[in-house]
C-alpha cells in the first residue's frame, strides 16, 4: 500500500515496469470493490479509512481525507503508480509502480523468496488460507519494501485477493463489505496528460482533471 509520495507503506496496497524487465503478475479472479481500514505510522495517526477497487486492469485506493492523497493508482498495464493529491496535482511514480506490478496476480506471496503456509481459519465470515510471507526481492526494495520485513496475509481463495494484510512494522490493512465483480476500466486510467510527457522521466507531475 503506498499512499504518499514520500512516505509509503510497503503493504498495499496493499497495494506499485517501464524501468524493469520483470513482467507483471496476472490476476484472474473476480475483481471486488471493498471498504477499507488501515494504520500506518508513516501516514499519521489512527486510522485511515476509504474505498477500494482491484481486478486485472489494477488497484484504486479512495482515501476518506486522513492522507495527503485522496487517490492512490496502480495501471497494471501501463506499470505506473498514480497519486492524486488533495489539491488535484498527480505524480506518477514507476519505480514503486514496478514494485506493485510484481505484487499484483493470483498468491499471497507474490514478490518474496520465501512463503509460509500458516493453516486456513474462518474470518469476515469466510474461510481463508493464512500466509507469512518473508525476504521481499531486491525490485520491492527499490520500490520502499523494507528488507526484514514479513508480512502476515489473510487470502481468500475464492477471490485470489488477501482480506488482510498485517506487517512486522506494525501496519496493516483490512477490506470490509467486499463486493465481488468487475471493476471498470476506467477507475485505474493515467490521467490523458500523462500520454503526452516523456516516457522516459521516473517521476513526473501534471494537473488532474477537475
């Protein structure tokens, strides 16, 4: 989950391969829309709250006002990571981009060297496989995964998404009142501007539409 253009959290996503040769992971599941709760020290205190959106076109994190970004974006085609800020300024990011496409497909433990099943448990009213997942690869730690970390997931099968996600940081999210079914297109697009900038430039800035 990265949602600020400093300071992110290595979970998400949640969750974010113009400058890498390492394909993106597929997803063939339903796609879902959710409501979301997390916390994060590096995002302010308490918790943050907002709406969610997932399926093969990317992920979309709505946030409730407690961010600096009211929008968090990952293209999974183009492989780039969308912030969109409270005052409308969007800055694309393809390092973290990179590191998020890796994450995106169909296993909890997408990403890392190393994948420990923890047993299945009924939780939110379904029943679910638990994982630990451990040694993130070298491209999410270019992208703001930090080294150590493990990461604790609660993934629904039936889904192929987590319900989940509790890091060794102390961060953690968690999808409520999911909806499964497939999400618009639209909803993971780059702005039009974006089209016309370098292709080459890390990270750019441009205005969102209104």
């Amino acid at each position: 989950m990265y949602v600020q253009t400093a300071k992110v959290t290595a979970l998400a996503t949640l969750a974010l391969f113009a400058v890498s040769k390492v394909d993106a992971a597929e997803y063939t599941g339903p796609g879902l829309s959710a409501d979301l709760v997390m916390q994060d020290a590096r995002l302010g205190k308490g918790k943050i709250t907002g709406r969610y959106h997932f399926d093969r076109g990317g992920q979309r994190y709505d946030f409730n006002g407690k961010t600096k970004d009211r929008s968090l974006i990952l293209n999974r085609f183009s492989r780039h990571l969308i912030m969109v800020s409270r005052k409308n300024r969007v800055v694309v990011d393809e390092n973290r981009g990179a590191a998020l496409a890796l994450r995106f497909g169909d296993e909890p433990c997408l990403g890392y060297g190393k994948s420990i099943f923890l047993g299945s448990e009924n939780r939110f009213g379904r029943t679910i496989q638990v994982w630990r997942c451990e040694q993130p690869k070298q491209i999410l730690i270019d992208g703001g995964f930090r080294p150590r970390e493990k990461v604790t997931v609660w993934f629904d099968t039936g889904l192929k998404h987590f319900i989940r996600m509790e890091s060794s940081s102390g961060a953690w999210i968690e999808l409520r009142n999911i909806r499964p079914g497939r999400q618009a297109p639209a909803l993971f697009d780059a702005p039009s501007e974006f089209a016309q900038l370098n292709a080459a430039a890390r990270i750019a800035e441009v205005e969102a539409p209104q």
